[in-house]
C-alpha cells in the first residue's frame, strides 16, 4: 500500500539538508576560526588588555633581613671587692662620661688609709732621726780628722769616726726609702678608696649613653671586676646584615640604604654602608655588612629586626615596560607591540635588564607605544587583535582606544 510520498523522494531531500548544513558550517560564520594552516590575520580578533611603555629611571634593589647593635658598649665593673651600698643609675637612664653609677661599702678601705697615714708618719719620724743622726755623725768625723792632724787621736779612733759616718748615711737612705714606700702605701689605699666610688668611664665617642643593663642590686657582695652595667651608645646606631656572593661584588663602603622596621610600620630610615667584611663565613658562604644610622632621638635599639633595601644599579633612562607583557617565543623573549591603528600586533624580541616589582627594563628596536600585558599567549606576529571591553570601560574617555 502506497503512503503518498515516496521513499526516494524523503531521501533525496534528507541528503540535500545535509549538504546545505555542512556547507553553511564551513562558509558561513563559522569559516573565521583557524584552522590548519590559517594565519593569525585571517582569525577572529583576539580580545587582549594592553599597558603603555614608558621611559625613565628604573633602579635593581634588593631587601636583606639583619638586626641593630649598639656602635659601643662599654661594661661598668669594680676595681675593687666589696657590698654593694648603692646602684645610682637603672635601666634606660642617661649617663654622663665619668659619672659615679654606684658606690662599695668603704669601711675597710677606709681603716686601711689610716693604717697608711700612721705608717708614714712613723717613717717619716725615723726619717727626720736618721738626718740628726747623720748631721751628728759628719761632725764628730770632722773634729776627729782634726784632732788625728795634730796627733791627739789615734789612726783607730779616726777610723770608728769614719765607719759611724757610713752607717748613719746608709741609715739615711734606708729611712728615706721607707718614708717614699709609706707614702706610695698611702696614696694606694686613697686610690682602692676611690675604687669604692663606681665611676662610668669610656674612652672615645659621645659624652652621653644610656644604660642597657643592670647586673646587681644593693646589698650584694661582688667581687673585682664583676659586672654592674652594661652602658651603650645609641646615637648613631649600627646595622648589620649578611649577603652571598650574588650581590657582595656590587655593595661599595659610602652606599646609602634605607630601612624599616616592624616596631615603626610605615616609617623609613636612611643609613650608610661603613664596612664590608672581606671574607665569607663557611657555614652560610655570606659576608657581613655594617651601616650606620643617625638615631637622635634613640627610637631604633640594638636587638631590633630591620630590612635593609639597597640600591645596587640605577639607570636614569630606561626602557620600561610591565613585567607581565614579557613572553617567550622559541627560546627568546620579546613582547607584542600594539599597532598604531590599534587592530593588529607586532612581536619585538627584546633584551630584559633591570627588573623593579612588577616593571621590567627592556632593550630592542621598535619599543613605542603599547604592549599586550594579558592575552599575548592567543597571538602571534601580525595577529588581529580587539581591546578587551573590561579596559575600555575602566579606561578614561581621553584614555580609550578604539576597537575594530
């Protein structure tokens, strides 16, 4: 039984479909993707953001982690044993070069200088009996070399004369030097006695530091040279740090560097580069490095964490371009530069030098303009390209470019 249309003929118009659609895909919108062997220029426009490529100055830094140290310490310590009586000056007091900080019990310093005293009183005594002495002994050996002349006296009697005479100078002497030794005695004890009175006496630097530290407290019995305090210079103040080999060869003494810490966030200080030290540790192959900072006002203190940026090459006039625009083609870096009707791209290979968060230095031919900063992995030489919409609506109105 016949269905009315014939077999042939809904087969015939199913194929004719088929075709219609197969060519439709091919030739109609579809026809601008790439295929094999299309060329960017022959593609659907690429949508890509782009940044422009400025000129200036761009500078290499590097930031290095390190500490403070005090520039002097000097340590307060006794001559001399004794109690502790009294502790004048504490922590973060400010003290003046020479000032007493602490006194000793002097009691037995003091019995000794008396014991002194006495000493030389008696030698001085025994001095003044050996003078008479001597005075008398030269007179009688006078009178009797006199009377030996005129032959009243013997040779023996002359010669007893003479040998008195020696021993009273000879006594002289010995009394002299007893006299100087009580004398040196006590000028010893005044100075232990002194000793009891602590002073704080550097040499060199400021008239004026600060105590870091205190060791004792009254009452105490110590012993010579026990420390007291600990008194340091804080104005300037040092900073240390350590660097490899990477960067050592391009630190110089003079270089001014900046720092910051995390007692002060958001404040900056300026300090310069004094010494290099001219070996490398073995156990971490780094150098040493040491700064000073001016601290007038005694806000940075040694123990603090600081980061240390340092400027290790500048140049006045670069070429400088975001650092995402960078990409890598065959081994080579390069970037994509915007054409001047802002609907195609060119490739530039480009030598990278300094490199400052996110803008890098570059060196080629043909660097003006803009460069695709997102998208470049989408295009090759001579692509089509369309600025992204995102851009154009975040872009000022004298600032927008115009899209194919």
């Amino acid at each position: 039984m016949n269905s009315g249309v014939p077999k042939k003929l809904i087969l015939t118009l199913v194929l004719i479909g088929a075709a219609a659609g197969v060519g439709w895909f091919y030739l109609g919108p579809f026809s601008d993707r790439p295929g094999p062997g299309k060329t960017g220029k022959a593609s659907r426009p690429v949508p890509v953001e782009v940044a422009g490529i400025r000129r200036g100055p761009i500078a290499l830094q590097r930031t290095f982690s390190g500490e403070l140290e005090a520039l002097a310490e000097f340590v307060v310590a006794p001559k001399v044993s004794g109690r502790v009586e009294q502790v004048i000056v504490d922590i973060a007091d400010m003290v003046t070069r020479g000032q007493m900080v602490a006194e000793l019990d002097n009691d037995e310093y003091v019995q000794t200088v008396a014991q002194a005293e006495a000493d030389l009183i008696v030698a001085r005594a025994n001095l003044s009996e050996a003078k008479s002495a001597l005075v008398i002994a030269n007179r009688e050996f006078k009178r009797t070399e006199s009377l030996l002349q005129r032959g009243i006296v013997s040779d023996s009697d002359f010669d007893d004369a003479r040998q008195d005479l020696l021993v009273k100078q000879a006594q002289l002497k010995v009394a002299e030097a007893q006299a100087a030794k009580a004398e040196s005695s006590l000028e010893t004890a005044n100075i232990r006695l002194g000793y009891t009175k602590v002073t704080a006496g550097w040499t060199g630097g400021d008239d004026h530091r600060v105590v870091a530290e205190r060791y004792v407290d009254e009452g105490q019995t110590v012993a010579a040279n026990t420390p007291l305090l600990l008194i340091v210079e804080l104005d300037p103040i040092v900073g240390i740090f350590f660097v490899t080999e990477r960067d050592y060869a391009q630190l110089q003494p003079e270089q001014i560097v900046s720092l910051t810490t995390d007692a002060y966030t958001g404040e900056r200080y300026t300090g310069r580069i004094d010494r290099i030290a001219p070996v490398f540790r073995k156990s971490t192959r780094q150098a040493r490095v040491e700064m000073t900072i001016d601290n007038p006002q005694h806000r940075l203190k040694p123990g603090m964490f600081i980061r240390v940026t340092v400027v290790l090459a500048r140049v006045p006039k670069a070429t400088i371009v975001p650092e995402q625009a960078l990409t890598v083609r065959d081994d080579r870096s390069g970037v994509f530069i915007l054409s001047e009707d802002q609907r195609s791209v060119a490739w530039r290979e480009v030598k990278v030098g300094i490199r400052d968060g996110d803008q890098v230095q570059v060196e080629g031919e043909g660097l003006t303009g803009q460069v695709v900063t997102l998208g470049q992995q989408l295009v090759e030489d001579g692509s089509v390209i369309t600025i992204s919409v995102e851009q154009n609506q975040s872009a000022a109105p004298s600032e927008k470019v115009n899209t194919p």
